[in-house]
C-alpha cells in the first residue's frame, strides 16, 4: 500500500490570509437620520441641538462609519459636522458604513506591508475568513502582490482559484 502524501502541506505555497491584518477594536455606526425630522428633512438649528447633546465620549477609541440609512438628501455639511464632533474620541471616521470602514481600515494597512517577501513565489490569498474581511482588501492585496509574486491564487490550497501568473522572462 502507498504512503499517502500531503501535497499541501508539502507545497511551497504562500499563503496571504488577510485575518492576519483585521485590526482590532470596536466598530460603531453612526445613523445622522436619527436626527433628522420624521427621518428626511433637516432642520439645522434641531440637528446642531441633537449634535449637542449626544454622548459623544461613548465613541472613544472605536472606529466610527457615518451614513444616513434613509434616502434623505442631507448637505456635505451635516456628516462633517458629525466627524468633528467624533474627532475627540474616535480611533478612524469615516463616511459610509461598516464595510466602507472596513475597507478603509485595510486600505491603510496593506499600503504599509512589504510585499517583497512574497517575491517570484507563489502565493494563495486565502479565501474564507470568520471576519468581515470586505472584497476592496482582496483586491488590493491581489493588486499590491502582482508586482512581486510569481503567481497568485484565491481560495484553499486544496481547491484554489488562479489568479494571476507572471509572465515568462
């Protein structure tokens, strides 16, 4: 009888498993259409007020989306007027939702890995992940090892998805 060999395990693979730069910390969500009338309409002499009055130090050290949820038409001013507010306390701000946070919290860091140990190797960006890795940091990761890998694959080494091969030199 044969020995039964792991390939995977054997195989010089790279894996680039994004989970492995999730950052830490709370994420909150700021809805400014709960300071709007009825939802819809502001009226700024009520939404500064509201503003005023917000628990703000409840934000502290959290990365913060702000967005409306209803289809209001809300001025520029109103969501930057929030961030100020936040400004003091939280880590990141940023406008949009979770996934949009996210995504810029892994913009920020993937521009500062150095993609170099990946270079002429083949590499797996791993596919599944039990956190809410957004497919903005995929691709930008796909994006930033292309300049260095030999080849790029997406998935589980046991049934990837090729992505991506250099050409010959």
């Amino acid at each position: 009888m044969e020995e039964i060999v792991n390939k995977v395990a054997n195989s010089t693979l790279e894996v680039f498993d994004l989970e492995d730069y999730y950052p830490k910390g709370i994420r909150a969500q700021i809805d400014i259409s709960q300071w709007l009338m009825e939802g819809f309409l502001l009226k700024e002499k009520d939404f500064r007020e509201h503003l005023k009055n917000h628990d703000w130090s409840q934000y502290k050290d959290q990365y913060v989306a702000i967005n409306c949820s209803t289809d209001a038409i809300v001025p520029a001013w109103a969501s930057i007027l929030v961030a100020v507010q936040l400004a003091p306390f939280a880590k990141k701000i940023v406008n949009g939702t979770i996934e949009d946070l996210n995504a810029a919290l892994y913009e920020e860091i993937l521009s500062k890995i150095d993609y170099s140990s990946f270079d002429n190797k083949a590499v797996i960006i791993k596919g599944c992940s039990k956190k809410p890795v957004p497919m903005r940091a995929y691709i930008l990761a796909a994006h930033n090892l292309q300049s260095f890998a030999r080849s790029i694959m997406y998935g589980e080494a046991c049934s990837a998805v090729p992505l991506y091969k250099s050409p010959k030199k």
